[in-house]
C-alpha cells in the first residue's frame, strides 16, 4: 500500500513539473505579471482549481496532458471533446444519449488534453485562445469581458478541424468550441469590474437610461457619460464602406438609448450583450451621424468598458464627465419645434445613376453607381420592384409584396431597424 501511494505521489510530483514548465514556456512572461512570486502565486491557483473541478483535495489529473494551440492545430486531425469533469460511466452515457438523438452520426470521441492560454479579441469582433505558440478562433455561447485579456483554463470544450484546401491561414486547422465557463487563472481585485487597459471603473458616476436621456438634450462638446441599463434590442455586425460596426439599445422603464459600438478594439461586445441582461457602459461620447441631424447617439470610446450582470443598488451621485477631444463626432444640434418635441430635419435631394447592384429587391435596397445605396421605397411600391441588373434574375431573399417597404412608411421605421428587419428576413427565407 505505501509502495503505491509512494508510486503515486512520484507520479503526481511529475506531471506538476510538466504543468509548470508548460506554463513558464507559453503563458510566461504574462502570467499575473513577470515578478516569480506572481508567477508561482498564478500556478497555485491553477493546481487548486483543477483539484476544484475533480472534487478532491489530493487528486491530479495525472492521466490529461496539457496541450498548445500549435500543437492542437497541427496534430488533432480528428473532431474530439474533453470534459476535465467526467467519469469513464458519464462519457459513456453522454455518448449512448448523443447517438441516439442523432441515428446514424457518432459522438465525438473523447481526449485527455488540457487548454491553458489567453482569450484575445480577434477579427471582427470574434474571440481568439491564445499562446506563445499560435491562435485558434474560439466560439463562446455566453462570453464575459472578464475573460478578455486574462489567462484561463478550459475545462470542457470541443474541438472541431477545417480541412478545406486554401483556407484562411488564421483559420487553417480548426477552431475550439467552449462548452460552459473557462476557470480564470489570475482572478482581479474585483470580479465585479471588466479589466481595461486604461484602468478605472468609471461606475461612480453612471446614470440610467432615464437621466441620461436627459442629459442628452443638453451637453458640451467633450463630455463622457456612464450609463446603465436593461438591453432591450441587439443588432448584428454590419460592414459598411469598410466600417465594421453594431449597435443596442439601453432601456430603463419607458425610456431607451441607442448604442452605437464601432471602435475595432470594442466589436467582441456584440457577443457579450444580450436582451434582457442588466448592464452598465461607461466612457461613452453623446454624438450624432454625419448627415442625421436632431438626433443623438451614444458611441463607445477607447476608454469604455463593459460590466455585465450589473445590477444599481444605490442611488449614484450627480455623474461626473470627463473631458476630451472628440474625434469623428460632429456637435448634437437641438432642432425643437413648438410643441417641445424634439424633430428630425431631412433634406431631400436628387440623384441620378445607374444600378449597379440589387441588394435586396424585395427590400427596395439598391446600390448605385457602384458605391452609393439607395433606399427606393416610393418606386417600388407604385411600379412592384426595380429593374433588375443586367436582366439578372430577381432577388428572392426578401417578400416581393411590398411588406417591407410597407413596415418602413406605415410604422416610421429607423434605418438601423429596417436594415436589421430585412437582415431577419432573409435569414428566414434561407432557413
């Protein structure tokens, strides 16, 4: 018996060494800072929660290997899962189950590897994990800005090759699926706050929707505004003239705000926010789009953060703004008529052209000349459609009824909602 156990503490003290020499060569020098102490501190944590996620306190995944993201890319071949929590029985019931709902496909196979790394922000908002070694796209369900920037451990995920010749090299070998939330390796001084590179909460000041509707209508040039709220709506990413960008609405009660998210370094918020989750943005700038006079918008800024699952309890003292210079924001212009409702004032011009594109013709969306959109409502709702292009074949991805136009003259629909309505409509149609 002692034999065995001294086996076993001999094999346990080996693959201890293994972790940490894997941590020092991929995650070093930025793992929780490059002081030792910090160092060892971080590696103790990693030991505890993966004694946390076996559910002893003596007990080492011996038999699970820690892997990097080069060598997952270049020597997993096949689609596998690892789920640091099972038993040999559970994996065998989750694959019996997984068989059954799907006859004639299998389940994926299990591995005994191990994924440490970074969780980055990479193209288009997407997320990435990350080594000294290389990156693999990453597909999150419910992703917090917590996890961004910070070291983490997954404990079950799933990961899933591409094979296709010519691929995208940041694509090349395959991505990792994760299933549930990664173990953060180097935990903050506050869970509660999302980490920024400019530093700072900036929560002492946040307002509601409410209250900064207010402020709104009546601003200076420079301010910056922290503002919580329930999300209501959340559109997805659009790429327009080269621009990448989204936007939500922040509700409180009766009230609600847009906001409009086109930084780069800010677009993996569009998969961190969703309906009906409280959350609180600050460093925001009041500003309005070029062209869309009377009516403001807020825009995230370099400095923003993110803290979802935000919840006021107290209630805050007058906001504090901070000042500086605005970049690509022009200043809100108050056009109120004499009711007191604030109006929009639009400007009517005329434009000739060719169609050089059909966007969408069942939408009435048109590109002209090869680089101006248009929006033919009136037109189209008299003659039944545009021309197509060339003779080509009509455009099926939206109703060709008029539905649509119809939604955006009888409810005065906004360009951000009827662009997001046809977007819903032509997935429908595909699906």
């Amino acid at each position: 018996m002692y034999v065995c156990l001294f086996h076993l503490l001999l094999q346990e003290a080996s693959w201890l060494k293994e972790v940490f020499s894997f941590l020092s060569e991929h995650l070093s020098p930025d793992l929780c800072g490059s002081a030792p102490q910090a160092a060892d501190d971080s590696l103790t944590g990693v030991f505890q929660r993966l004694q946390a996620q076996l559910g002893g306190p003596h007990l080492f995944p011996v038999s699970y290997r820690l892997v990097s993201v080069s060598g997952l890319l270049s020597l997993q071949h096949l689609a596998c899962v690892s789920n640091l929590s099972w038993s040999t029985n559970q994996q065998r019931a989750w694959a019996k189950e997984a068989e059954l709902s799907l006859p004639g496909h299998l389940a994926l196979p299990r591995v005994n590897l191990l994924l440490i790394g970074y969780l980055r922000e990479g193209r288009a908002g997407e997320w990435r994990l990350t080594d000294t070694s290389g990156s693999v796209r990453c597909e999150c369900l419910s992703p917090s800005p917590l996890w961004l920037n910070r070291p983490v451990f997954f404990p079950h995920w799933n990961y899933i090759p591409h094979n296709a010749p010519g691929q995208d090299p940041e694509e090349a070998g395959g991505h990792v699926e994760l299933i549930g939330s990664p173990v953060l390796l180097c935990p903050g001084p506050d869970h509660g706050l999302a980490v920024s590179p400019a530093g700072g909460a900036g929560l002492s000041g946040a307002v509601g929707v409410r209250e900064a509707s207010g402020l709104l209508d009546n601003r200076t040039r420079g301010q910056r505004l922290s503002v919580f709220g329930l999300v209501g709506t959340v559109c997805p990413l659009l790429a327009v003239a080269g621009t990448t960008f989204f936007c939500f609405w922040l509700t409180g009660g009766s009230h609600a705000l847009r906001v409009l998210v086109k930084d780069r370094s800010r677009l993996w918020w569009a998969g961190c926010v969703r309906v009906g989750q409280g959350v609180c943005v600050t460093a925001l700038r009041v500003c309005v789009l070029r062209g869309w006079r009377g009516n403001n918008i807020l825009c995230v800024t370099d400095q923003s953060q993110l803290h979802t699952n935000y919840t006021h309890a107290a209630t805050p003292p007058p906001p504090v703004m901070s000042h500086a210079d605005d970049e690509e924001c022009e200043e809100p212009e108050r056009c109120v008529n004499q009711s007191g409702v604030r109006v929009k004032k639009s400007k009517v011009i005329s434009y000739q052209g060719t169609v050089t594109q059909v966007v969408s013709e069942g939408a009435g969306l048109y590109v002209m000349d090869g680089k101006v959109g248009l929006l033919r409502v009136t037109a189209f709702s008299r003659l039944g459609g545009a021309a197509p292009v060339g003779g080509a074949a009509p455009d099926s991805s939206c109703p060709g009824d008029g539905a649509l136009p119809r939604l955006l003259m009888e409810n005065n629909a906004g360009v951000s909602e009827y662009l997001w309505a046809c977007h819903l409509s032509s997935l429908l149609t595909h699906r």
